[in-house]
C-alpha cells in the first residue's frame, strides 16, 4: 500500500524538527538551478541535513541541484528553511516527489516560501541575462497537478502581490514577468518559444509551477522569482545548455543572495 503523501510530509517535517532542533520556522526558500550559490548570503547555518535522512526525499538527480535543507538565522534572528535542490517532473518519479518538500515544510509550521529558479527570457528585448525577475502568474504546461480529486484551489493570485510589492521595496527594479513550465527535460524549441510568446509568457522553465500550487493548496503564502540565465531557443541563434545555467548563478550569487536575505528579514 503506497503512503499518504500528507502524512509522509508529516513524519519529513517531524524528522526536520528534531534535526534542527528547532519547533518553528519562519521561512522556506526552495534555491532552483543557479542559486544554490545565492544560499550563502541568506544567513548563518545552524544546521544541514542530507534530505535522505528524512522520510519520502531521494537524491537529486541533477548536478548543481543540491540535495540538503539547511536551517539558517538570519541577521534579523529569523529562521529559514533553505532547500538546496528540488525534484523535478523530469526525473520521473512523480508528482508527489515534486511537491514533497513543500508539503514538508508547510507541515513544519512555514506560512512563507520562496521559490527561485532559472528559466529562459522570452522576452529579450527588455531582459537581461542575469536578472532576477519576480514571478506575477504562471501557465502550467506541465500536464501534471500535484492535486487529485475535488479540492478546487483558487490560483487568482498564486504568487502574493504583498510579497511581490515587498520585494521591490528591496530592490524597485525589479520587474514581472509571467512564469511558463514544460515537463523539460528537452529544452525548448524555437516553434515552441514563439507560441509561448504569443500565450502571454515571459520566463520559461522546467519547475515551480507544481511547488507553488502545492503550496496554496496548504495557504502558504507564495514568492516566486526567476534568474533569466538564457534568451530561450531560437532568440539568440545559440544552443542551450545546462552549464550556461549554472555558470550564470555562480556569477549573480552575491546580489541574488543579498536580494533574498534582505526580503526574508522584511517579511
Ligand atoms: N528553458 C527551460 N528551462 C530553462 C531554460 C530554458 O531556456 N533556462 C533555464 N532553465
């Protein structure tokens, strides 16, 4: 018989706890590709635990997608949830796998996540490479929902607009943009992009869009924000790669980082 995968973030969050030795949280941050580096700026590490040690997490599969929840007090005396590394679609595991570490720290007690990722501009015109750009909405192309049967959540307003208003007070250039997911792990291709454009999308990625659904299913209240690390297929004449990715969250880890500490002790 499979477990309820409620309950097995019940037993994740019980188990982070007594990890942490710690009851309560303020925060989670979930760190997606290429932010793994901004990690670093958020605070001073009270603890990191291998998520294999906690019930229904299995390994990343992913280079540079981390695999550990570290607990952080930042400079304001808040405690944070770092999650470096996510599942994803992709690796085949399922839906449930995608959301368990947010269903495990909205069971911890966390009201707040943060959702970083990197993902393709499909707007070259005004973004650049190497900007953070704050989630407004998203499209999910996923085909997959981490919610069966009939809990109809209303996804008006996933990523909150007071946290997003929050997140300009720390940085007023920040812009918008509207979130596209495909399963991946292909990238994309230029028909594709095209067609997102037209849909109204701004960044396209292969994450959040199941973790943020998850996340109002338990009413936590949702920040999400893109590092454009690439203009998407067919914008620049170049190929993608996953390297390129990394490489550009290695070079914006210091102002990601800061980006993220200042809002996480504003909220
Ligand atoms: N497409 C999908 N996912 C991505 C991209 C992209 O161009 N860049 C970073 N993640």
């Amino acid at each position: 018989m499979s477990i309820d995968p409620y309950n097995l973030a019940g037993e994740a969050a019980a188990a982070l706890k007594a990890a942490a030795g710690l009851d309560t949280f303020d925060v989670a941050l979930v760190m997606g590709s290429g932010w793994v580096p901004a990690a670093d700026a958020i605070g001073q590490v009270v603890a990191e635990i291998p998520v294999t040690d906690l019930p229904g997490f299995q390994a990343p599969a992913v280079a540079g997608h981390g695999g550990k929840i570290r607990v952080v007090r930042t400079p304001a005396g808040r405690h944070a949830l770092v999650l470096l590394g996510r599942s994803h679609l992709y690796e085949g595991r399922g839906v449930d796998a995608v959301v368990h570490g947010v269903r495990t720290v909205a069971a911890a007690g966390v009201r707040t996540i943060v959702l970083t990722n990197a993902a393709g501009g499909l707007r070259p015109e005004t973004q650049q490479v190497g900007d953070p750009v704050l989630i407004s909405d998203h499209i999910n192309l996923t085909g997959a929902n981490p919610i069966t049967g009939t809990t109809f959540i209303d996804l008006t307003e996933v990523y909150s607009r007071r946290l997003r208003e929050l997140a300009r007070e720390v940085d007023p250039s920040l812009a918008e943009g509207v979130y596209v997911a495909f399963r991946g792990p292909t990238y994309e291709t230029p028909a594709e992009i095209r067609m997102l454009r037209t849909l109204g999308g701004d960044l396209i990625g292969m994450s959040t869009v199941l973790e943020a659904i998850a996340a109002r299913e338990a009413s936590l209240d949702v920040l999400g924000v893109s590092l454009v690390t690439n203009p998407a297929a067919g914008l620049s004449g170049e190929p993608l790669n996953h390297e390129e990715v990394l490489e550009v969250g290695r070079a914006t880890a210091t102002r990601m980082g800061v980006l993220l500490a200042k809002v996480v002790d504003r909220l």
